[in-house]
C-alpha cells in the first residue's frame, strides 16, 4: 500500500513538472512576441513602407519599358553600371599618365621670345640677349629630360624648372620697377604705341611666369600630381565641384588651365572661377594682381597723356571752316 502511495506522489510530481514546463513555455512565447512588437518601431515600419513604394515604382517603370518596346532588363544593367561607375575616383584625385609636354614648352618659349622685344633700358642684364639665352638652354634641359610626358620624378628636374621660372619672374619684375620709375619721372621717352607694346610685352610675360609658379606648387608640381603624393589642391578649379556628369572622367588640371587662372587674374585683378585655398596661393595672386593694376594703371595713362592732341590739332572727322 505505501508502494501505492508512493507511485501516486511520484506521478503528481511529473504531472506537476510537465505543466511547469508548459507555463515556462508560454512565458518565453509572450516575451517573444512582445520583442517582435517592440522591434516594430514607426521609423522601422516606415522603412519597410518606404522599401514597398520603391519596389512598386520600380514595377511601374519596368512596365513602362515594356510598353514602349524597350528590354528592361538590359536598360537596368545599363543603369547600374553607369552608377557604378560614377562612383569612381576623377583623374585628379588618383594616378594617371602626367601630362604632355608641348604646351608648356611652347608658352615659355614665347614668353622668352617676348623678352626680347623689350627695350635694353627695362632689361635686367645687356645685351638683351643674354637672359632669354640663358632660359632657352634651361628649357632645352628640361624638354631633354621628359620629353613627351611630365611623369618622371627628378630632383635635379625640378630644381632646373624652379629655376627657369626664377629667372623669367626676376627679369620681368626688374622690367616693371624700371618701367614704373621711368614713367613716374618721365625719363621713359618714346612713342604712345612704343609705350603700349612695351607694357602689354611685360603684361603678358608676368602672365606666364605666374602661371609657371601655379603649375610647379599645386600639389606639389606636374608630377607630383601625376603621381597623387599629395591629396589636397591649392586651387578648387570648377571641374573639382562640377557634377560628374558634367566633367570627363580624365579631367585634370593642366598647364593650360593655370595659365587660364594667371591671365584671369591679371585682367580682372581678383579670382574669377578657380579659387585659391593655400596661403602661398592667395599671396601669389594677390601679388600678381598689385603688378597687374600698377603696370597696366601706370601704362595706360602714361600713354594718354603723350597721344598727340593739342589743342589745335585736328581730330579726325573734324570738319572746320577756314
């Protein structure tokens, strides 16, 4: 009998278990599902609906290609691809070939050429050949040395390049003291025209010898930008900001485009659409500015005031009567 007694409470026991288990069960399936609620969050809900509208906008244009004859399958590859390949790096900000040489050969050589028109009294050192000689072997170095292409990293290169340039900036500015003082004490002499064509001679050679200096300090000079060793620009040119669309992916800032940005700064005496953002660039443009308003300033008036109009001279189309 208590063997009986014994199964009974053993029995209730089990029973008792499985209907804890049951109500553990139960527990854990409430916690659950008040988890999943909880997830369900408004900004969660309104992904999802926003995800749904999208799919169904995407239904609609597939659609619409349908109708109209088009593989939409095809046309969607093909719009991804594009997007894919928007999403790369422009040819500024990655390595590329360098480029070309020619340009910038040909624009110093005529800034060489320019100097010497200019009258041995504004030159630096005489004969007036002397200078422009000495800058043409310079070049003939540098063309030897990257014939083709600026690509080729050389100490010795650039020194050479600096040292071009140096010697362009320092014959003309030497140019323009002298042009200023002999016209401030009008000992300058010569012809309204002569006076013009001398100062648009050195007009443009400071033209060129700044944009000599753009093109060897952004980023560090043609090569170093071929080679992207250095990742911030000194000037923001509009293709740097300019949706992608819009700009070829080969794009970058060649000789060409600074000489762009020296002549624009010359003749509006400020920045126009390339932006200066080191310190060392808006103190060359501003210096190239105050050369550009004093030389043209000086010149210009100085040109007025010699032109032969005296008071009895006859202007042209004048009709008097004897």
């Amino acid at each position: 009998m208590r063997d009986g007694e014994a199964a009974s409470a053993s029995s209730a026991e089990s029973a008792d278990a499985v209907e804890a288990a049951k109500v553990v069960e139960a527990a854990q399936a409430v916690e659950a599902a008040e988890a999943v609620e909880a997830a369900e969050t408004p900004e969660l809900v309104a992904a999802i609906k926003s995800l749904h509208a999208r799919i169904d906008e995407l239904h609609g244009v597939v659609q619409r290609l349908e109708t109209d004859g088009v593989h939409a399958e095809g046309w969607l590859h093909d719009r991804a691809g594009a997007l894919i390949r928007r999403t790369e790096l422009p040819a500024w900000r990655r390595r590329t070939r360098g480029e070309v040489r020619w340009p910038v050969t040909a624009c110093v050589a005529a800034a060489i050429a320019l100097q010497i028109a200019v009258p041995g009294r504004l030159v630096l050192v005489n004969p007036v050949w002397v200078l422009p000689a000495a800058q043409g072997l310079l070049l003939l170095v540098l063309v030897a040395a990257n014939p083709h292409r600026i690509d080729r990293p050389s100490n010795g290169v650039r020194a050479l390049s600096l040292v071009l340039a140096a010697l362009l900036s320092l014959a003309n500015a030497w140019s323009v003291v002298r042009l200023c003082q002999k016209i401030t004490d009008g000992t300058l002499g010569g012809t309204p025209r002569e006076l013009l064509i001398t100062g648009a001679v050195v007009w443009l050679t400071n033209v060129v010898a700044f944009a000599l200096w753009y093109w060897e300090f952004d980023r560090g000079g043609p090569v170093a930008r071929a080679l992207n060793i250095n990742r911030y620009p000194d000037f923001q040119f509009p293709q740097m900001i300019s949706p992608p669309e819009m700009v070829p992916p080969d794009w970058e800032p060649a000789f060409a485009d600074y000489l762009y940005l020296a002549f624009t700064n010359a003749s509006a005496f400020s920045p126009t659409d390339v932006m200066p953002l080191s310190r060392w660039a808006k103190v060359a443009m501003t210096v190239q500015s105050v050369i550009s308003i004093v030389t043209v300033a000086l010149v210009v008036s100085r040109a007025v005031n010699i032109l032969p109009l005296s008071s009895g001279a006859a202007l042209p189309g004048d009709a008097r009567v004897p």
